[in-house]
C-alpha cells in the first residue's frame, strides 16, 4: 500500500511520529538513554541525534505506543545522524527496506543441516523488494510481452529466451501447470491467476527480471550472454540470499520464522506441511499440506497468510524463492557488506520453503543448496528486487 504522508512532527523527546492517510506509525531509537530522535521528513528520512557516537542503534516503531517493534540497526557514526528508513511512494507492488545490518544464519542453531552456520553479521544497502511472490498473472502477462517482441520461443511446452544463451525459462504442460501457450497466446487457470508461479527456472526467473525492466524503462541487470548479474545496473533482479533473508526476519533478531513472535508455526501462518519431527511445529493436520485437496499445485493465493514486519507475505512456505547466488557451503563468522555470493558455481540458492517441505525448511535461516539453475518444479517460485536509485 503506498503510504501518502500528511506531517512528520516531534511528539515527545525520544520519538517521532508519521501521520498517513491510512495509517500512523511513531519511531523512536533505541537505546532511549543514549538515542532522540528529532524528525522524519517527507521524503522518509529520520533525523536523530546521539550521546556517544560510535555506539549501536536500534530504530524501532509502533502504531501506538504500546508495542515497539525493531526496523533496522546500524552503528552511529556522528553525534547528528540521519537514515531513510520510509518510502511513501515505492515502485508498485514493493515495499522499502531500509539500509542495516542483521545476525545472518540459524542463530538459534537447531536446524539438522547446519548450512545455516557459522552465523555472520551482513551489512545490506536499501533495496526494494515485491510484496509478493510473482503470481502467474504477472508471469503471463511478461511472457506475453517478451513473446509478442521475439524475445522467447515456445519448443515442446518449454520456454526458451532467443537472445543470448538459450536456456529453459518454463515448463508448461504438466500435471500442475497453471500457465498454458496456444497459438502464439499464453492463458492462465482462472482459479489460480494470484497464486505463485511455479515450474519456473532460475533462468526463467532472471530472464522474467529483464523482460520486466524492458517494460518499464528500466535498465537491465542480466548479461543473457554468460546469465551474470550487474549490481550495479539499478533494475529489476532476483534478490541476494543476504537480501532475501533479512526482509524475511523483518528486523527481528534471533528467531525462527517470519512473524518472529511466536517462534512456533502452525497452518494459520504459512502453507507448509505440518509434521512431528519438530517440536515448534503446532499444525493440526499431520503428514500433509491442509490444502492439499485443492487442485494441484497446492499453493495458496498470494497474500493469503498475514505480512510479516516489513510488509513481505508468503516469506515461509507456499513456494520456494531463487535467489540471485550461486551456492556456497559454511562460510567465516567474518562481518560482510552486501554479499552476493561466489562469482561462478553449479547450484542456485533458494529460501523459503514450500507447501511441500516441513517446518524445518521455511525457516529464516534454512538454505537449500542442490538445484541447478535449470531445475524446476511445482513448488519453485519467485520474487524480485529493485535496488535504491
């Protein structure tokens, strides 16, 4: 939702409040003794000043002063600070996420496959980030487009691009397909036009990035050639690993999943299959996804499920998320600064989980490292990010 500021005023010594048309949130930085915030500006941008300097920070907001919750940490670097930490007018359909740091991996070290460790702190830059995962409505209408200018050729239900180096975009005409081509015309299921696009590839997934780009004006991040993303090139992409995993902690530290409290899961917070192996699994339907009886693939509607801190739905379960990097095993407790990943591998990152992985897999911290980036499938999906300009 865009968010149409009306006043940023100081209320009290330590917290500022913005008032919106639909909404009113009130920050403050935290620790109180040491942090007054002294004003939020219009173009979202809070101003503050500190004691100490040098010392941590800790921006917190709440809708009414009762329950404080974390957005974003850093370090004060001067006595007078200042920090976007609010867009009022995102790209359509994102949400705004500002520069900070986060604890990256299984701090609570109870995942079985421990790639998740050694936990790291990742300094991450602004970016923006969809909502939602790309639903098959927006995939049929970029494949579309990029049919109707030359851009991908349909061989045998499987989706090529024709610049650069084919590769398989998406496989059609499966037992779960949703999205279907016939005579130069791509048609969604009616039943699932807002659900999350599957069987997807990460080539797909990048290529998707581009054709968007294209369609908006906006430059292109990914060289079809070699498939290598530019970073700098200020377009639509596929989100980090380091990226993805601190909007899905939505600014909480040291917990589990998504909503961060509490840090158990049931069906009534994510698509996911329920199990006993864990014992913060609370889901009443055992060895099966409740949805299941609905026709496959079993994903729920975008949104269907409540946003986490940030905004974000669907960042545990219903379908797997690529990510930009290519795989890596256990790295170095080492600080990092907006970590992309090694430069060349074998698999690609995905994060999430799906409505077919248990409570282990849609964690925050859970890394899954063994598809290639032409594997798909019925529960691989997608998001998209777009870096700060």
């Amino acid at each position: 939702m865009s968010r149409n500021i009306q006043c940023a005023a100081v209320v009290m010594a330590m917290s500022v409040s913005a008032c919106f048309a639909q909404e009113r949130m009130f920050y403050r930085v935290s620790p109180l003794t040491n942090n007054s915030a002294v004003s939020l500006d219009r173009a979202g941008i809070l101003n503050w000043t500190n004691v100490n300097g040098g010392d941590y920070y800790e921006i917190q907001q709440s809708p009414d002063f009762a329950a404080w919750s974390p957005l974003v940490r850093g370090f004060n670097t001067n006595h007078t600070m200042s920090l976007k930490i609010l867009d009022l007018n995102p790209p359509k359909d994102m949400v705004y996420i500002p520069y900070g740091f986060f604890t990256q991996g299984d701090t609570l070290t109870d995942l079985v496959s421990h790639v998740a460790l050694p936990i790291h702190t990742s300094y991450v830059s602004a970016v923006y980030m969809d909502k939602l995962h790309v639903t098959n409505q927006k995939m049929f209408e970029v494949l579309q487009w990029a049919y109707n200018n030359g851009k991908i050729v349909a061989v045998s239900n499987v989706i090529y691009n024709t610049e650069g180096t084919q590769e398989p975009l998406l496989v059609l005409g499966l037992y779960d397909s949703v999205i279907h081509f016939t005579n130069g015309q791509f048609v969604v299921r009616p039943s699932h036009t807002n659900h999350p696009c599957v069987d997807v590839t990460w080539y797909g997934a990048a290529a998707y990035c581009n054709y968007l780009n294209q369609m908006n004006s906006y430059p292109t991040c990914y060289d079809l050639t070699n498939w290598t993303c530019d970073y700098n090139v200020k377009g639509i992409r596929l989100p980090t690993e380091a990226e993805w995993e601190k909007a899905a902690r939505g600014g909480f530290e040291d917990h589990r999943f998504p909503w961060a409290i509490p840090d158990t899961i049931s069906n009534t917070q994510a698509n996911y299959k329920s199990s006993t192996n864990h014992y913060y699994d609370l889901g009443p339907v055992r060895g099966t996804n409740p949805f299941a009886a609905r026709d496959s693939p079993f994903t729920t509607p975008s949104g269907y499920f409540a946003a986490n801190n940030f905004g974000l739905f669907d960042m545990a379960g219903n379908v797997w998320h690529w990510c930009n990097d290519w795989a890596t095993g256990n790295g170095s407790t080492a600080p990092q600064v907006d970590p992309t990943g090694p430069a060349t591998g074998t698999y690609k990152i995905m994060r999430g989980g799906s409505f077919m992985t248990t409570a282990e897999r849609v964690t925050c911290a859970e890394r899954y490292l063994s598809n290639p980036p032409t594997k798909y499938f019925g529960d691989i999906g997608f998001r998209t990010a777009l870096a700060v300009r």
